[in-house]
C-alpha cells in the first residue's frame, strides 16, 4: 500500500470509528465492538490498529478513551460527533458524503 493509500484507509477507518461511536449506546463502544463492526463494513483493521487509531482521535479531541482492566473503552465528543456529522472538517478524517 501507497503512503498516499495508507493515509486514504486511515482518514476512513477514523470517521468510521467516528459514525459508530455516534450510533453507540451512549456514544461508547470498546475496542472488540469497534473491530467487528468495522469488519462488518469490509474495514479489516486488527485492534492494534484500531487502537492507534483512537489514540491519533484523541489527539485530536475527537474521542476520549479509558483503559478498563486492559480493554480500551472509547467514547465519542461533542467534536468527535460535529466531525462524524461532517459540520467541522477535521485533517486527516474523512469527510461523509452527501447525505451519509
């Protein structure tokens, strides 16, 4: 994979993570629940990945995570959700579609 390739995947794993932190029970998920529903959508990230990548959303104020007993807990912000819905544009996040 391209560099560019890989920076493309990973703006769209992130607003992924994003748009399903926004459907979540309270905004919440854990990582297992962020990788099976990523796979579910043909984003095959292992959870490695997946919590490299909630490190990188909380950088950026998007997300805010807890480590409960060794599982990685993450939940979305009132920026996170702006980002997900496409209100604010965010480097490095993929932006939805129209009417995604």
């Amino acid at each position: 994979m391209s560099p560019q390739e890989a920076e493309r995947f990973d703006a769209h794993i992130r607003l992924s993570i994003l748009r399903l932190l926004s459907g979540a029970p309270a905004y919440r998920a854990n990582v297992n629940v962020l990788h099976s529903a990523l796979a579910d959508f043909g984003l095959n990230a292992s959870r490695d990945q997946i919590r490299t990548q909630l490190a990188w959303l909380e950088e950026q104020r998007l997300v805010t995570t807890q480590d409960m007993m060794g599982l990685i807990v993450a939940e979305l912000t009132e920026r996170g959700q702006d980002a997900a819905a496409g209100t604010v544009t965010v480097p490095g996040v993929q932006r939805p579609g129209p009417g995604a």
